[in-house]
C-alpha cells in the first residue's frame, strides 16, 4: 500500500532520515504500522535535488528497499535540500522500474500512496483523458503514474492544487460512469524543487495516514537532547505517511481531505475538494 | 534489433536448441552477425507448450540471455514439441519484463524483430485503435506489445494472416498520415499452440532476415552423420532470424513480403499485402 | 529467518503446492508467522526432479517470491514429484542469487533455515575444512551454503544422517573456540532425488519449528470432502517449517533434536546427536 | 574481458566522462575495439569519492551499463574530482554485485581488467593466503576480489607498487606450482582517494591495453577548439583501458610491465616487476 517522505530544509545527507530513524522508511518497509499491508516490498525509488543540476536525479528499483546497497551508498554519500522518498506495495501491478515512485517530468517530482479502485476498468478513459503532447511518455502500468499524467493535463505545473482537485474530480466521475463506489483513495506529495505540497484525500473520506513536521523550533525546545533537531533550519519540515519516531508533540496528522503546502514564507493547510466537470471543466 | 526462433516438432529439450548449435540463439544474444546491432543483450523470454498445461508458459527476463543461469535451468529440464524464443535489443523502450518477448494472450504468443519507426509520435493513435475490452491488458511500452493488441483487435485469433497485413496496413496508414515514410520494419512469430505463422515484411520492402529449415528428409539425407537430425520427425520444423549453424542446403530464405504457416499437413508459403482501411477498413 | 517445503509423492503440478494452501509457502514469504521475521523477501528458489533429466532443477531469485511472475510461470507448467521450495530472509550476506536456497551438488539439493551464529568470526575455521576438491565450487557467501559443502566433506552422499551429525559437531567446536555459546540453529532438508531427509536441531535446543504431514490415508478418512487429498498418493508426504493450512490431526512436529527420513518402505523418525572430533573424527 | 577507466582532476559530473566521448567507457560495454570480446555487459559498478563523505561511494549493478536508467541519473547528478569506473565480461564466475568491481576497503578502490588463468584451480591455496582478518570480508567468487585482498595482505594500504608486485609473485608461484604456465593477466587500477596507480603486466608478457591521457596542457594547445579542454585543471590525468575518442597526441600506452602513479607533484611511470617469495617473502 506503499508508505513515502518528503524532507525540505537545510541540506542533509539523504541515509540520515531514509535509515537513521528507529522506525525509518526503510524500517516500514518490512514493518508498517499504518498501512493496510506490512511489508512494502515491491521496488522503491529516492528523487532528490541538488544545488548544481537542473532536474532532480531519480533513483529507483524493483528490489526491496531494506537490503539494497546501492540504495545504502547512493544516500550515504549524497546530500540534499529536498527530496522524496517511496517504497512500495503494488495492488496488481507489474514489479518493474518504471511503475516505482518518484515519477519525474521536467523540475516536478510525484509520490503516491493508495489506488485508483477497479483501475483496469476505467484505465482507458483515463488515458485517453491524458494530453495528446503527454500520453506517449507514460512508461509503466501503474494508477499512480497515470494520476501523475492527468494532475500535468489539469494543469499541475500552473496552480497545484487546482490541478489535483480536477484531476480528483474527473478520476471520479469516471468511476462513478463505471459503478466504481469510491473511486480513489490517496496521499499525494509532489514538488517542483522549490515548494512541496501534500495531498491527502479519499473518495470515502476515510485516507491513509499522513503526518507532517511541528514547528520545529518548539520540538527543538521540548527535546533540547537531541542534537541534530538542533541543528536543521527553522524551515526545515517532513512529511510522511507514518512518524518516523516516537516524539510527542513533533507530528501533526494532516486532517482529512486537506492538502498543505511547504514554501518559502508561511506553509499552508486548507482544505481539499474534488472539482467536478460541471464546475470546474 | 532482437533475434527470434520458433521451434515446431518432435518433442526436445528447449535448451538443446537454445544453446546446442554453434551458431545458436544464445550466441547471437552477443554475437549475431546479420542483425542491426551485434549485442542483443536487453532481455530474453521462451514461451513453450506441454502437453498437460492449457496455456504456453512464458519465462521472460530483463538479464542478458548469455549468463541468465534460470534459463539455462529451465530449457535445460523442460521438453516441448512447440516453442518461441526471443533476445532482445532495446530500440528505446524500458528494459522491463513486461517489453520482453513473447507477449501471451491466452493460448497466443508472440514474437517480434524490428520497430515502428517514429513509435512516439504515433503510439497515441495506435493505442486508440486497439480494441477497448483488450487495451487495460497491455502492461509494457514496446511497439512490439502493441503490434500484438493491435493484430488481435483485427482478428488475429480467427485468421492469423488477414490479421496481420490489416495490422500492418493500419500502422503505415497511421505512419504516413504523420509523415512517416517506412513506418514498419518486422520478422513475426506467431502461434496458437497448433500452426505456427512468421512474417516477413518491411515499409521500405528491405526487410530483416528470416529462415525456415528445409524439409528435413532431405537434409537428414545429406548428412547422415548428424544423429540428432535422424532422430525428430518429419514434421519438424524451425524458424530463425538467422541460421543456427553452417549447413549447406538446410535454410531457405523466407522471401521478402511473405509469410509462412506451419501446420498440420502441408506447410505453405504466401505472398504478404498490407491490407488499407480502402480495401479492407 | 527463512521457511521451506519439501514434496514428495504423487507428482503435482508445483504451483498447487507452492500457491494453493491458504497459509501456502508463497503466503508466508509475506506473512511467516512461527518465524522470527514475518517477511521472508530476499529471495526464493525452487529445485525439482522430473523422470526425464538426470540431475535436478534449481531456479532461484533474489526477487521476493510474491511477486514474482517467473516463479508463478515455470512451477505453474512443471509437474514433479519430488521438490523442495525455499524463501530468503537474509540474516546480513548478500541477497544474490549464490545465497539463494536450494544448493545443489550433482543430484543432491539442500535447503536451511537458520544460522550459524557469529558466522564471520569463524567462516575461515569452517572454510579450511571443505574437502579441497570442494573448496572452489562454493560460489555464494552464505552460512548455509558452507554448511552443505561441510555435510559433503563429511559423506553426505554415503550416510546423511551421520555426515549432518558431524558437521553440526564440528560447527559447534569451532563455535565454541571462539566463544560463541549457541554456534548452529537449523532445520534443513535434503535429497538426493530418491529419499529426503529432515532435520531439526539447534545448540541451545531451541529450534526452528518443523513439520510433517501425517499419514495422508488417515488425513482423507477425517476429511472426505478435500478432494485434492484423496487424489494423491498414500505414500506422499510434506515437510515444511509452518502448516500450509489448518487442518487438525493433518500435521506432526518433528521433534527437538530429531530427524525425518521419508523413502520407499516405512519412513523414520529418529534422534539427532552431533558427533564431535573426540567420538567421532 | 572488462574496461575501465579512472578519473582525477577538477570535479565534473562523471556522466560527462561515462557517456560523453565518441566511444565513451557505456559505448565500449557494447562495443568494445581492443578487447577479447567486444560485449562487456555483465555488470557494472563506479566508484567516487566527495568532499563531503570519508569513505568513497561505490555504486555497482548486474545489468548492462548501456541502458541503465540508475547509472545515467546518478552519474548525471554526482560531480567527483576522483572516481573509478568498471563494466564487466565475466569469465566464468557468477554476475552477481558482489563480483563487480570496484571492489572497497575502507578508502580504497580496485578495478582488474584480465584474468587469473585456472582460477578455479588455485582458488583455495589463493584463499588461504589472505590475511586472517580479511578472509571473511570477501564476498564475491570472482578472481579480482581475490586479487584485492591478496594486495591488501602484502600490504596495499602503505605501499601500493610493492604490494602488487608482491601479490603477483604469489600467484605466480602458486600457479605454477600447479602446472599453469601464464597464471596473470592484468590491468589494475587502485586509489586511497590521493594518489592514483595503474598496473599493466601478465606473465605471458602481452597485457591487456592501456592508456593514461597525455599532460593536459600540450592537448590544449593541440586543440583549442575543445572547450572542455580549456577548463579542467593542470592536474587532471584520465586512465583507460582503451582511448575515449580519437585525438591524436592525447593518449600515452602505459608500456608493457610497468606501472604508473597520479598524484600530487610530478606523477610517475615506472617498471612493474614480481616479487617472489625467494627475494620478496
């Protein structure tokens, strides 16, 4: 069911969240507590930006994130500002790199957890709903890659979440055309290198988990012993679909059907709606 | 540009076919002479038929074939009457299990050497066109999967052969109509676990090689000390991209623009025509 | 921390044994339950023998079993009547295929779950008394590996309850040289093609559980409506680290300290004593 | 047979070397001019150390380097003024990560290009020369990670040319005390992340090729018309096992049986002669 981070701050080196916490992402691919699965075997991928290049890297793999070396020496020796991290549990389909997460396009970095219900009955209106320009550079077979796609159509790189909430909104009336009762259910991340925003919605309205960082100069005041909290910039935020460590008062679940975004200035929470075709299309 | 073989006949250990030969598919995976490229190195697969199972297995691998020790162990311990091997050499898509030959639909499989030219451009089209209960089942990105949904939403299962050249006709109509000049170049294995068809057919009418053994009475007479050869049955036939071994007399040439059935009773060999939405459509 | 099977009877298509059973062996690779771990994800393999090839098939992953479309292909065609199946959770070598069970050795297979403790402190110890014409033939990392070259040095192709005895005694002189109060924990299974032996023992006398099918005469009186059950074989039997199903009455332990023979003629159950150097070099 | 090549000089993106020249180290893993064989496609791996990291990075992998997405994307987005880089043709041991090179120890990197003749001959006696703490620390099956750690045994860390002589002394000894008349062949590249040394000797006198680049500045004046020659440093020296792309004057042949050092002052080239236990023990 997959499980994913985000971090945005001073720069660290990658290994230092992705395996330094007692229940790290790497740790909750064998042992999530939130998900609807416990082991989230099935490839991951790490995207990151650095100050010298243009488009972030992406780094991804169908083997299981908790025994992979290079996954080890890759964030071991590379620092970073921004980066998203994702392991995965696939709901049906193939194990191979180009369904894994971070999907990239350009500057924009996309994380996914959840699905698109009854996917292969609604995939091909879906994809005929992508943009001509875009279709053809969809790669893999998975939901989330596809929502990337439709997000880019909306929109994605002008206004985010405006973007999201039509992409939701069509995803759902199409499922609705199909008898699909609750079409999707997701937690989203995804960033253009300089502003990170996080979704969490579900058809339902009942989403997975989803946490984001307090303020960390109030954490840094209640945990005066933790050195490294010492250290990282008063900007610095995570996301993350499960905490990381147990630090009471540092997390705060993002509430449902909201999104927020992490950006110079203040960060914001808001709430999150579906636009449908009659007013949104 | 990939290498392909198809293997009708008494019943044999696969491997002693895949690897035996001097010049066998395993070696053309890094040294084939009469290809595009020498180094087919992307991928494998092998579908083969039994007697007790219903549907062909298909082992398919994104390793070289050269080194892949599974598939030495599994061609090594199964025996088949009917099978298809392909290696593969990447023309731009992913090198993933779900682009490796054959593609398998139910008792079908299929094999491909070539390309559709300028794929991104039309793969958009071509996509549209395929049949809308089949289009959700195609998992990878490779033209070659696509030729094969396309060849069944023309009929494939019915009339192999008419199924094909309107496949054909309809890529050179999509091609041209964006200005495309050739836009197909192809060798095609075909099978539904009785006959066996292979095409031969380019846009440009300068088509990659393809070979079918002579009948192999009359090779068995010319060399009477090759056991094996005395040992299958009259019925035995193979097709390869490129002959397996130097053996004066024993391959025909598949002719350009033409295909060939490998049946019960008499084999044959026909003319191939695209068939035009004009005449066909 | 591993989980196997063992078959031998009736020959069955592979996959109904490996996928079938609700609790099947494919099921715990992601849900162990009388495991240390619950995920057993560092690979996987398969070897069986079949009428027609001399020696045994092995065809192993470093891939999770779950998902792996390979595994589900080749034990969904192959019909066999004697096979093992083992699933990885490395306990820190590698995860490549050299480290994958089962080991093989001309028509032997062998498959462990467990470890040898400190196994780094002592490897070269264990390693220098590898017959020499051995040595060199070793090609993974892992201890269980080791263990099967020491079992062969030991004439475990002449008397394999013996050559196990002596290979855990010397296991655990070494281990204790250099300090380590529990040098072995290990069930292990093996084959020659003909009979399969089980083991189960460690030195703190806390094993790894381990069981075996109960005569299959009286498993069908008790559950007449389980067709498959009826269909096999009064002599077949199944070894495996957890019940593939709960069926009560259908399953034994084996004993602390003990080992299963399973063969033409009646089976056996017997205690397991390591031989040290003083009794029995 | 392998390539490789080695790089110190002004930080650059390591992609820019990989990939950038005509017939870059990626174009020599499928087409390979001075080779044995002309496909190195049996792994990869590269090596790089940071200002920001202790230990060097080493990232290596079992697919072809030529279409590999990882090793485009990390490359792309990692500068390093020092880094190693390996592809791969197997002669004979098992394509696993653990026999791809560069090989580590701490700060040192290793690549081999060549072969021990009868490795599998000589194997054991080579393994138990290795220094008892090392012994268990080697990983792989291949003869290039024995190799390393018999340097590292005579004591690669603090003498570097003396070691190497000193461990092909040895096993030339060992091999011919086992009737193999040519035991080494060899091109071998190491560094501590200082100072950088080349190797080029085989028993039979006839070593595999390689070149060190020639003094920057002479091929500046050469070709001014290479902007990238105009800005990397005085300092910066490339090594390979075949030229990059064809520049007349910019590539030196390290002369048989001779090895040489970059480093900080005035590099070296100098004979490379086996030390023998008579004279060297």
């Amino acid at each position: 069911m997959c499980r994913w981070l985000a971090y945005s701050g001073s720069p660290i080196l990658i290994e230092e969240l992705l395996y330094g916490p007692e229940h790290s992402l790497i740790d909750q691919s064998r042992h999530a507590r939130m998900g609807v699965d416990t082991t989230n075997g099935d490839g991951f991928g790490v995207g990151w930006y650095s100050a010298d290049t243009e488009t972030p890297a992406v780094f991804r793999s169908i083997e299981p994130a908790w025994n992979d070396r290079n996954l080890r020496e890759v964030t071991g020796h590379v620092h970073s500002p921004l980066f998203l991290a994702h392991i995965r549990a696939s709901t049906g389909t193939a194990v191979q790199q180009t369904n894994c997460h971070p999907f990239r396009r350009g500057e924009w970095l996309w994380v996914h957890n959840g699905l698109v219900r009854n996917f292969h009955l609604i995939k091909r209106d879906l994809a005929l709903a992508v943009d001509e320009s875009l279709y053809a550079d969809m790669e893999g077979s998975a939901d989330s890659e596809m929502l990337f796609y439709l997000a880019l159509t909306f929109g994605l790189e002008d206004d985010p979440p405006t973007a999201v909430e039509r992409m939701v909104g069509f995803v759902e009336e199409v499922g609705h055309r199909h008898g699909v009762e609750h079409p999707i259910q997701m937690t989203i991340g995804t960033t253009n290198g300089e502003s990170l925003w996080a979704f969490r919605y579900s058809s339902e309205r009942d989403s997975r988990s989803l946490f984001f960082s307090t303020d960390i100069r109030a954490v840094r005041e209640m945990y005066p012993e933790r050195p490294r909290l010492q250290e990282v910039s008063d900007e610095t935020r995570i996301i993350v679909s499960e905490p990381l460590l147990d630090l009471p008062g540092a997390w705060n679940e993002v509430p449902e059907s909201s999104y927020g975004v992490v950006q110079e200035g203040e960060d914001e929470l808001r709430p999150f709606r579906p636009v449908y075709s009659a007013n949104g299309g």
